[in-house]
C-alpha cells in the first residue's frame, strides 16, 4: 500500500517564530504572566487547530512563499491570492465543503491566539462565508428529530425492559444503558467526551431525590463550568434507578443493591460489557446503535446537540442564544446559517419573523447585536425542561 502524501507540515518544521507564538498562545501562566488565548482548549481542540494551522503552512511551503517570508508574523502572509490558492489547494485534495470551512476556522483561530493584535477581519469575513456555503456532507436536517420524541421512545422502551426483565442478562442491561444514555442526551445536550466520562460522586450527586451534575471548565471545551440537574419527574427516576441498582451492578459483575444503597454508588456512570468504564467510542457505538433500533436513524451525540438547538430554534427563536451555546458556536450568525434547517421542523416563519422583531429593536435602540445585550441565556436545563 502506497503511503499516503502529507498536507500538513508539523509543528516541529514550522518557522520559530510560529513555534514560538504557539507556545506563548497555548501555556497557562503563573503569577507573573496572564494564560495564552489557547491555554483553556480542550487538548483535542488545541491539536485540531495546530494541525489545521499546519496545512496552511504546508501550502505556504509548497507555494515557494514560507521561504521568503518565514521572519514574517503570521497574519502578514495572509492575503487575498494566497487565501485563494490555499482554498484551490483544499479543493483538489477532494476534501468537502464543509471540511474546506473547517479548515479556513483552523487557520483563523490560530492566527487569533498567536496574534491578539493582529487584524484578521479578511479571515473572520472568509471563514463566515465558507461556512454558510457548505453543503452538510451527509443529509444532517433529515435524521434531526424532536427532543421529546427521543426521550419518549427510549423512555417506552426502558419501561417495557424493565417489565419484561427484572433480572437482565448483560446483553438486556447494555441495551438499557444505551437506550438510558441516548435519552439522557437528548434532553441533556453534552458533548460526547463529557456524557461518557461522568463519574458518580464526582460529576454525579445525589441530593434529596434529586441528581446535580456539576463539571468543572478544565474538563470542558471552552472552559466553562457546566451545572443542571438531572430530570426529576418520576418516571425518569424509576428507569434511573433501575440502570444504577440493577443494569450497572449487573454490568460490574455485581449483585443488584436496594435504593437505599443508592446514594454510596461511585465511579463511572457507564460501564461496558467487560465491566469497566466506556470509553467515548463505544459510548459513540452504543448510542448510534440503539437510536437506530428505537426511530429508525442512527443518531449521534453530536447530531443529538444539533436536535436540542433545533428544537430552541423552532419552539422557542427568542432562546437562539442558548442554541449557540449549546453548539459552542462563538458567533451567532453561525448558529443561524446552520439552523436554516430549523424551517423543516415547521418552524422558519416563526424563527424568522422573531429574528427580524429582534434586529428592528436593536436598531432602534442603536445598539449592536451582541451576546451581552441581544438575548436572555438560559441555563440547559430550564430552557431544555
């Protein structure tokens, strides 16, 4: 087999001064200097972007550019015909339209952190428009699905497993899990790494028959705390519970417990068949699995955050902010250009006509649209309840 040919160049070969920006943009300080802009990533989200950053070096090299402006600071080799050559490069690789708008986001919040200085407005003006134009690389707004018509399936289908068996097999108590994880997801949208590494006692709680979720910002994407309680009417405690007394013990190879043990119960909240913790693959499996099963589509944990914000978008328009929260979108037209799909939820007039109210009463009060004076944000769980 071939080896494939490289599009990225690695952090270790780019310039010294870029080595040197990223370094500064992605350490944590001490008392005498402040955090780069990066320092909060996720290390997941640190390594997309390098690598991103990566391939617009590469180009840069390959173009014959990098060699007489490697002294340059970053920004100063961004122009209109590199930025042109550079999507032409993206394009012939077959890379999608949306992995092209990816891309240029890379190279944009690369430059952002390395330079807090530096004037990207041609990068955040590109970036914008790549990602309004790009075609969904799979048909996303047809497998988008009502919150509660997720939780009501899987909710239906616990119900009736725990009618049917009492004493389940592992096979019985995984699929509980998964049908259990799916429609905890659905109504409490987190992203993938989060909802599968949830520990009891540590992110879990148990506090007079209520469940609190607490996990701290050096364990999320953006750096923010994130605080809910779990679903406390009674029909989500009783499938809960029996996951927790009955499913997970049988999982960890251990004999049910009584609800009066239930506040002792520790460690990983999904445990595989193996009888250890889940790791976010499997986790991805189980869930894509079981909503296949339950409504006919595979839906993933990120499809499933998409179904929360689409749901605000077409039930609620005024929460769009807690739309854009959810999905960790930085700019609210962002969240807009991918939530056109909300219309094919009956829903667009609605959306638009709010959006439009919105916009005038901005204007009239001639102040920009921003996070901070446009919308009320809501916490997850109240707008989500």
């Amino acid at each position: 087999m071939s080896k494939k040919a490289p599009t990225s160049t690695h952090l270790f070969e780019w310039p010294e001064l870029d080595q040197h920006l990223w370094q500064v943009a992605t350490q944590k300080g001490n008392f005498l200097e402040r955090d780069g802009r990066a320092a909060h990533w996720a290390a997941t989200t640190r390594l997309q972007v390098q690598k991103g950053y990566g391939k617009w070096i590469f180009h840069l090299t390959a173009e014959g550019a990098l060699a007489v402006r490697d002294q340059q600071q970053p920004i100063e080799r961004v122009d209109e015909n590199q930025l042109r050559s550079y999507l032409d490069r993206l394009k012939a690789q077959g890379l999608a339209s949306q992995t092209i708008a990816s891309r240029i986001t890379d190279l944009t919040e690369a430059i952002r952190v390395m330079q807090p200085e530096a004037d990207i407005t041609i990068l955040r003006q590109l970036s914008a428009t790549m990602q309004q134009r790009a075609a969904p690389s799979r048909k996303k707004h047809a497998r988008i699905k009502p919150p509660q018509e997720i939780w009501q399936a899987c909710l239906e289908y616990m119900e009736q497993a725990i009618r049917d068996n009492l004493a389940p097999n592992i096979n019985q108590a995984s699929r509980f899990r998964d049908a259990l994880s799916l429609g905890l997801l659905a109504q409490r949208p987190l992203r993938r790494r989060n909802m599968s590494g949830l520990v009891i006692g540590e992110h879990l709680t148990l506090d007079n028959d209520v469940w609190h979720c607490h996990i701290t910002g050096d364990q999320t994407k953006d750096g923010t705390t994130i605080s809910f309680t779990l679903p406390d009417d009674g029909r989500f405690f009783t499938v809960f519970e029996h996951y927790l007394l009955v499913c997970r013990q049988h999982l960890l190879r251990k004999p049910a417990t009584n609800a009066q043990n239930i506040s002792e119960l520790t460690g990983p909240l999904w445990i595989s068949t193996r009888g250890k913790a889940m790791t976010s693959h499997a986790f991805y499996y189980g869930i894509t699995r079981i909503s296949d099963e339950l409504l006919g589509a595979p839906l993933n944990p990120h499809i499933l955050r998409d179904c929360a914000a689409s749901a605000l978008s077409s039930d609620a328009p005024e929460y769009i902010l807690a739309a854009s929260r959810i999905l960790g979108h930085r700019d609210l037209a962002t969240t807009l250009g991918h939530y056109e799909q909300s219309s094919m939820l009956a829903a667009g007039t609605n959306l638009a006509s709010t959006m439009e109210a919105i916009q005038q009463q901005a204007l009239a009060s001639a102040a920009p649209l921003t996070e901070d004076n446009a919308l009320p944000f809501l916490d997850i769980e109240e707008v989500l309840a």
